[in-house]
C-alpha cells in the first residue's frame, strides 16, 4: 500500500509509527476481571531508555457490556506534562473487549497517539495507513530496481547468433539504445547482457564493442557463452548498486534537463523508502502489571 502509482497519499502516516493501546493486552486471558489496573511503558529497543509512560484502571461491571470504563493518565515523554483521559469499553463474559473512539464512537480493538498527541484515536481518526512489511518492501523494491534486467534475460534467444547476416542492421532501436547510453559504463554482468541483447537485435561484433565500449574480441567471446555465462544473483546485485548511486546534474540550466534530473532523483527516494520518515528511534511496548515489576 501506498506504493508508486497506487494513488495513495505517500504523506499519511503509517501505524508502525504511532504509538498503540492494545486491548487485547489489557483485558484478554481474564485479566479484565482480575487485573483493572496496570502501566503501560513505551521503551527504546537500543538502551532501555522510557519515551513514554501510560497508566489505567478499569471500572465497571464486566456483566454490563457498555458500562465498562478505562480511565487513563498519558505522559508523551515519559514524564513532565500528563494528558487525562477516559474510553468507553464494551465486553461480555468470555469475548473480546473493545474501545469506542472517544472522536467517531467506532469500536475498535487497537487505538493509536500519533507523535505528539496527547490522546488515542481509532486509526481512521488519526488518518494512519498501514503498510507492507519491511520484507515486502525489500522484495518489492527488488523487483523494481532488477526486474527490467531479468526480465531482458528471460527475453533473450536459446542460441545468440554467430553467423553475420545478409546484412547488419545499421543502429539498434532508438528506445534500446537510450536505455544503453544511460547505463554506461557497464559491469561485467550487464555488460554480457547487454552484448546479447543487441546482438539478438542483428548488430555486429564491431558494433556491439562500440556502443558497449568495450573490444571486439571481448563482444564476440561474450556472444559465444551465451545467456548460461551471465550470474543471475550477481546481475541482480550489479542493478542493486546502480540503483544507490545519484544521477549526474544537468551542465547546464535546461529546464527539461533539470526536470528529468529531479524526477530521477524523486523516483530514488521512492526505491530507497525515503519518503517515510521515522519518528526516530524503534520502541517497543511493555505492559507491567500489578505485582509485575518492571524490567530495569
């Protein structure tokens, strides 16, 4: 969700990002009945540090499904100014329990505190997405940067052509030969695909070393290995690289030149995710109980 072209605002905040009261946490495995009352700590994951401290109690008759209340006392940043607040829970004996939002009444099992909020909202008041795993994000920017390449590798014939033609084709494809001459200088596996590629187009070894720039010999001995000489992880790996590097600036102040070089550098920070900005260091959440103490 909110990937390239998919529409969605990549402005909206996602709800790893967000601070969260589980009701699950709270209320599941009969500790509604049996344990109203707890704390709620948000610590760093490097050091231990609080970032920020909830406190509750529960009242109400759990057999009254909608006269349960969850009182609670917020500090933002562990200490300093505290934030009081109430949400209404619905439950019955043996069921989940839910919150309502204190903004839109939804019924909700998870509420979020934006950073800097002092009370917690459902996730449609808060206007939060929720996002792909980092795995999928990984996989999927994979695809992105090395897709085109393995895909022009699948695309290549059994045998490339060692025999010259009739005739040489004069130049390769227009579009073909702009996606090279962006590309170079070329590694060594990107070099061998690409040698393939043109030559499955019907360009000589003497071509192919002068748009490649590279030899004669060394198109043609590439040729001769075909597509089972190209290592497809280290291709991958090749693309992988190209993609951290920034485009060169434009030499001079052409509008279209400056244009094309802003929107390669948008489309990078895309792939590198670096429209998301992190709140700043991961927490993780820890409910301590009474009779629980807290972890050092």
């Amino acid at each position: 969700m909110g990937g390239p072209g998919s529409g969605r605002r990549r402005t909206w905040r996602g709800v790893d990002e967000c601070r969260a009261l589980d009701l699950g946490e709270l209320c599941d495995g009969g500790r509604l009945r049996a344990q109203p009352r707890g704390v709620v700590l948000w610590r760093a994951r490097d050091g231990g540090a609080l970032r920020a401290r909830l406190t509750y109690a529960i009242t109400g008759q759990e057999s009254a499904a909608d006269d349960l209340l969850l009182a609670y006392r917020y500090w933002p940043e562990g200490g300093g100014l505290c934030h009081e607040n109430e949400l209404g829970l619905t439950a019955l004996p043996g069921r989940r329990t839910y919150a309502w939002c204190p903004v839109c009444g939804v019924r909700a099992r998870t509420l979020f505190a934006p950073p800097g909020a002092g009370a917690f909202r459902c996730r449609e008041c808060c206007g939060l997405v929720y996002r792909r795993s980092h795995a999928a994000e990984d996989r999927a920017y994979v695809s992105e940067v090395a897709g085109p390449a393995t895909r022009a590798l699948w695309a290549l014939p059994a045998r490339a052509r060692r025999r010259p033609p009739r005739r040489y084709v004069e130049r390769p494809p227009s579009e073909l030969a702009c996606e090279l001459e962006a590309e170079l200088p070329l590694r060594d596996e990107e070099l061998r695909l690409w040698c393939l590629r043109l030559r499955a187009c019907g360009l000589s070894y003497r071509q192919i070393a002068a748009l490649t720039e590279t030899s004669k010999s060394t198109a043609a001995r590439i040729c001769a290995a075909g597509a089972g000489a190209i290592d497809r992880q280290a291709l991958v790996k090749e693309r992988l690289e190209r993609a951290l590097g920034l485009p060169a600036p434009p030499d001079d102040d052409d509008p279209r030149a400056l244009a094309a070089y802003f929107t390669e550098l948008y489309r990078r920070s895309l792939r590198l995710g670096l429209h998301r900005l992190p709140r700043g260091e991961l927490e993780e959440r820890l409910v301590i109980l009474p009779g629980e103490a807290a972890e050092p």
